[in-house]
C-alpha cells in the first residue's frame, strides 16, 4: 500500500521524520508531497520548494533511509483548497491513503474517496514548524535542537535564519 | 434588461432569495453569477462551487422560480479586484446593470461603465453569510432559519455545517 | 442520474439538439458543458463562451426543454488534456456518466472512474460543426439548415459567420 | 550601469521621486518596474497598473526628467516571493543592480546575484505610502504636500481617494 | 487623442517604425504594446520581451522619437483572443483609438466599442516580420535592410539572427 | 558536479536510460525532470507525469541505479520556452550543468548563464521517443524492444499503447 504524506515542511523538522519513519514501517512506499511549492522568502514559507526538497533528502540519508521506498516531489499549490489533491493525482503514482495532522487536508482527503491514516503524535507541542520559525526569529538557537542535523547544517549553510529575521522587516504583506 | 447579481454566497440565504425575487420583478433576466468558485473547505469560503450551484437551484426550485428567467453560472475569481468583469462579459450574455450590497462591487461596476442598482435591505444584521457561518462555526442550530429549506438540507446531508467546524481546526491559512 | 454532456459548441447544432433531447429522456439531469470558454475569434473557436450560452439557452427555449432538468455552464479548460474533469468536479453538481463523441473524453472519463454511454448518431456527417464553421466560412448559406432556428438568428445578429470570414485573414495562428 | 527600481507605487510620492532623481545621477539608465500590476481597488493597491504608470509619466514630465533615461513598465507579479525577478528578466532590458527600501527585496536581488544599492533615506517618516493612503482614507487633505503635484491632481480627476474611502466599506477581503 | 498600436515585433522593422512616424503626426501619444511578451526562442517569436523593449527604444532614438509622446510596454498575452484587450485597459492609461494591420486585432477592438484607424500601407510585401525570419532562417543578410540600423546591431549583438537557426533545429513543437 | 537531465519521457526509453547511466558516472547528482508535466493522453504527450515518474523509477530499479544519486520530478511547464528554466531553479537544488539533445534546450541554458554537456549518441535513429510513440500507433510490437523491461510491463498493464490509439481518433486539437 501507498501511503501520501503531504507538508510544508517550513522546515522539515523531527516530528516529521518520525512520521515518515513510522509509515515506512507500515506502508510499502511513503510519497512525500511538499506542498506550497511556488512560495519562498516569506515568515510563513521562508525555504523555496529546491530547499525543501534538500533537507529531506539529506535527513533521509542521515537516518538511513531506502530512497527506493521513497517518493519526494513538489507542487505549486498550497492546501488551502481541495484543488491539490487533483494535481497530486496528476503528478504522482496512485496511492492508497493520505496521512496529515491537519484537519482541512483530512477533510478533503476523506471527502475525495481515500483512506486516510493518522501518525501516532511526536510531542507536537516541541516539534513544531511554527515554533521553530519563531525560534528562528528571535535568533534562539534552540530551533537547532529541533530538526535532523544536516537540516540544521544546511540551514546555516544557505543563511536560512538570518533570512528569516532579513525578510521579516519588510512591510509587504 | 438584464441585470447581473454577483456573490460568493457561502451559503445562500434567504437574504438572497428575497433580493432575487425582487430583482425578477424588475428585470427580464437575472444572471447570478457564483464568485471565488476556486475557493471551498475554509472558513471564510466552506463550499465549492458545485454545492453552491446546488443550494441556488435548489432554493430557485422551492421557490417556484421561472428557470427561464436565471442564468446561473460559476467564475474562478474573486471580487476582490477589477478583472472579475472582464471574466464576466466573456462567459455571460450582455447585462446593463450589476446590483450588489457590496461597495468594492459597486465601485467597480461604475468604473467600467455599467448601470448599478440597489436591493432594498432584507434586514442585513439578520440575513448575513458571515453571520450564518458563525454560528455553524458555534454548533448553533439557528442558522438554519436564515436560509431557505432546500439549503438547510442540503447542508445537512453533506455534512457542510461540520465541515466548518472540522477545517477551522487547521492551522493553515 | 445525471450525465455530463461536454463540448466545444462552435456552433451548437441540431446533432447536439438532437443529442441533449435523446439524453433528457434517458436521465434525470443533463449537465451541457461548454468547454474552452477562454477562446474565441479564431476559425477553430469562434464565439465566446457568453454567446455559446445564449445559443443553447434559446435552442433549449425553442425545443421546449424543461430547463430545471438542464444545468449549463462553461469552463476555462480544453479537453485536450485530464485536468477539465476535475475542474468540472469543482464547479458541477455530481454526475455518474459522461457522454461524448469524442474518444480522447471517453478514454479519460473511463480513467477517471466515470459510466460512459453513447449517442445514437445523428448524421454525424451532416451535423458536424466543423463542417459548418467551414459553410460559413465560405459564405454558403447552407449552414443555416444545421443550426436550431434561434442559433441562426442569433449568429446572424452579432455577425458571427462575417467573424469567422473575417480573423481568418488575420496571420496569427 | 543600469539600475532597477521595483515599487508598487501606491501612490507614487515625492519620496519615490527624490529616489529617481538620486539614482538618474548614478546611473545610466534607471528601469522603474511597477509591482502587483494585477491589484488594485484594494486599501492596500488601490490604483490600477495604467493609473500608476500615469502618475509617474506625469512626475517625470513635472520634474523635467530625461524620459531616454528611464524605462517604466509593470508587472503582473508581487514582491512577496522569488518569482518576480524571474519575471523581469524576461520582460526587462538586463540590469546591474537592484535598488530598494524593502528588506524582502534584498534578500532575493542578492541570493539572485545582483549588485544592490541603497538610496539616502528621504524621510521616510514622513513620504511614506502607507501614511498616505492612511490620510485619504481619513480625508485628511495633507496627503496632497507628499506627492508631486501632477499625481495630485491626476488622483483628484479619477476621484481616487475617494475611492479608497469607498472600497474600505467592503466586507470582503 | 491616445492611440494604442499593438504588436508581436518578431522584429521591429522599418513598417513598424513608419506606422509609429505616422501615428505620431495625427495622435497625441502612441502606446506601443508589445504582445506575447511571454514567448521566446521559438521560430515564431524569436525575441524575449525585454529583447523587443531595447529594439523600439533604440529605434526611436534613431529616429529622434519625442520619448514624452511614446508608452512603451510588454504584455503576456498573445492577440489570438479576446482577453488581451481588458489586460491592457489595466495595465495602460485609457486610449481612443486602435490600430493595426490584423483583421483579428480589428474585429476585437471594434466588439470592444473603440475606434480604429488603418496606417497607410508601407510595403507590407517587403517590410514584413515574417519574411525577416524566413531570411533570418535562410542566413540571407538581406534581411538587414529591413530593420532600423539600431534593431540591426542589436541584433547581431546577441547573436539573434543564428538563434532562430538554432532553435529551428529543435523537434519540440 | 550536478548536472540537470531534462525531458519529457514520452515514453522514457533505453537511449534515455543510457545517458543517465554515462551522466552518473560523470556527475556527482543526475536531476531527472520531466517536462511538460501538465500534459497527457494526447498523441504527441500520452502518458501523465505520474505515470512517468513510474517507468523511470522502475526503470532504475531494474538497472540498479543508486537511487541517493538520482533527484527525479516534474514541472508543468513545456520547454518551448525560457520560462521553465526558472521554475526549475525554484524546485531543485543547484545545479552546474544541463545536458540534452535538444538545440532549443541548448541555447535557452546557454543564455541562462548555465555549462552544457553533449551525451554521446545512442543510436537515435532507434531510440527515438516519437518512433516509439509512432510504432504504437501502428500497434507493431517492436516498440517493446525499444524500452527498458519495466517500462514495457507498466504501459501495458496500464493499457497505454491502446490510449495513443484510441485519442489519436479523436478530432480535438
């Protein structure tokens, strides 16, 4: 069975790899959908789409991962609407159930016709993308402790906090 | 003449129907025209533009309305902007007159042109899409005395009142 | 149960006539589709979606069709590719078959879980819009006798067959 | 060298006009990009891209600029991601630096690989977009001294503040 | 009197530029609106925006064009439909007039309400866009004979003339 | 060294599976992308960008490629212009280099600022996605030898050789 597992990532953190880890176990291959795809530079999206699609593959080669069990792709939609799960169906493999802690995605999901799964919680309070940004934010480096270690690599590497503080101070919105 | 009729109507209420039927006494035809038809599953807009589509046929149903006298149709767009009228003169027969209670609508319609009319008030504090989605949102049972039989039913069987309930737990936005 | 009747109507013709009559004895709802309503003015598309829908609402008027059993509405999408059927699925009422002459709509109504049923042939050879977008073309008079009365009517109104003549010369393609 | 200078102008103000000035010193050629050209109507964008195009033609008139010094177009994208840079460079003569107040835009023209530059700020307390709808919206006449004369008297005729005043009554957002 | 003078410019020629001599002498300003801004690198449309914007400049500085007289911008939109015309009511100061050798672009701005106007002809047979690319194909340096000297050098600079061979070798289509 | 691999894999072939096996023994990273991924079921584009996905993943599996040196996705724009290169830079890692066949490719990663690489040829006279496609068509089984295994086995489980049959008599285009 094929399981889709569809986030943010903003960024991927160890919640999410415990989750990827736990349906791995159970289901034959995990797609991983990052979703949001065409954002990037802002405090709620601060990575692009190629980011986000670094810091997954190399925490599931940190964690050993078989690539082969894996499936990982972006799209440019967000999931504020039930539009996605069309052009996931367009872009990816078909898949059985969906699995997400977001209630609006467990909706649309269940309203069109999958199975949908939910992963046993991780400590949701600590391992938190909106936390993490915050932490971010206010240069706390606590946000290190709180995400796989070649995510906290690469993001030093690319200036990813400091972008977010940089950004920040725009008055777009 | 005919007359345009623009709204998301998330849902449609007997606010609306009491300003269709007037406005079918006074015009030959009314084209009402479902907005922001892209948008569904959020709080601000819970339906797709097929349920939409639905609750206004069904309640034009209920109410005995001369199906010949409508034209009802769906855009992708929303009213938020000037390009929702250029959407409109492609996908519509010609109207000479575009009637809303919303001010953006109106100043947007004189601008390109177009005669505007105004609905007089069926109690607006009462009759009001937001009003109605709060209460869905609070599990008050009221709000199913602000629309018309055929919508409360509808709703009903779709499950569309818990819909809310379920996405507003999301914290996308 | 209802069917889902798509096409490009350039123009509607007595074979689609033929076709929404056959079908509104057979089901209990027809849903009449106008694709490509983005495109117009060209030899393939010539009329707008807005003019498609008056020829099928007053062709609906002059057959006497029930309009409460026919809902009409165009979209923005071809039927050269998947995607218009999920953005049918967002702007539509449910339907449970899809009806087309067209093999590339079966093959992907098949695909997309859809019944699919045929139309018994009408002269395709002589209901044929390409062959009367070719009659007007050539300014014969003959493609008057293809179309519902008010079709003719109202082409000759706008000027529609003088359209067609006319962005021909153009060296766009 | 060539400078560009994005902005939504929203008005165009005697800030942005001092900008100019400083930078046609510095620079060969500066290429003035309007942003969020789809927008307008709004609190936030009240003026459409051709309104906008208009007011800065006519400051550069008053201000007796050497128009073969300036390029000036719109775009339909906003500065709040990475895509609009991608979008300039298609319909932009190339550039050398990017010049902007916004710290978003900086981020981006830098990770982009552009030179940036910083114009000497001109009071910003004071010649600031947002004040100035701030004082239309509030009828305050004094937004009159922060704009160069031609944009007030151009915002005058279409009656533009007033339509700032007007659009704000709307409940959709 | 404002006139709007659309084209694709695949290149500029010197028709182009006579039309814009012409236009100058009876308007009071010429908007030149460069069409399928977002197409390039084909056989078809060779140029980049950007491309064309510098051609035109550089055009009616050789020709001592009063710059004051002339807007100048891109769009994305091609002119085989109907929608190009409410882009550029958003994106230009409004205009009275449109004139064009394209019966198409005709047909649509008369369905539009404007007026039109008709350039004398300028040897369309020799000074004709399509021809120049036939040439450009051919590696015939005739063509150089047809542009203004700038659009020429501009041209060879970046290697215009071999990248429409190249492109041509593609199998895409 | 990453070197971008971009295609449209219609059908993915044993020429392709060559060159990627000479890309990574060259290159670090091979980045697959599939190219016109919003297209399908038409003759020239039959297979959507999931079903792709699978042959080439499958395709790898069978010819034991280390699946940590692949990064495999698919973008929604076409190559017939300088856009995708763009979308691509926003949904991928960095890259140094773009390999392919094709001379319009070609010229677009050249102005693009990027390196090119040339892979040896593998008899394209056979391994050609359009004979392929034409073999199909023609319902002559050689197409099979053409592929890689897996390739073969999925499109006839998906009945994909019969699709191209059965949409090529369709009369849209």
């Amino acid at each position: 069975m094929r399981v889709l597992f569809p986030g943010r990532f903003q960024p991927f953190h160890l919640g999410h790899m415990a989750a990827i880890q736990w349906l791995l176990n159970k289901y034959d291959k995990v797609i991983i959908l990052i979703g949001s795809g065409q954002e990037s530079h802002s405090i709620y999206n601060p990575f692009t789409a190629g980011e986000r699609l670094i810091m997954i593959r190399e925490s599931l080669k940190e964690y050993d991962v078989d690539f082969r069990k894996v499936i990982l792709f972006p799209i440019m939609e967000s999931f504020t609407n039930k539009n996605w799960i069309r052009i996931v169906e367009m872009y990816s493999p078909p898949f059985d159930v969906i699995v997400s802690g977001n209630p609006l995605v467990y909706t649309v999901a269940k309203e069109a016709g999958y199975l949908t799964d939910q992963v046993p919680i991780f400590n949701r309070e600590i391992y938190n993308a909106t936390r993490i940004r915050k932490l971010m934010l206010e240069n706390d480096p606590k946000w290190g402790e709180l995400v796989p270690k070649s995510v906290y690599k690469f993001i030093k590497e690319i200036g990813g906090d400091e972008r977010i503080r940089e950004v920040t101070k725009s008055d777009y919105c």
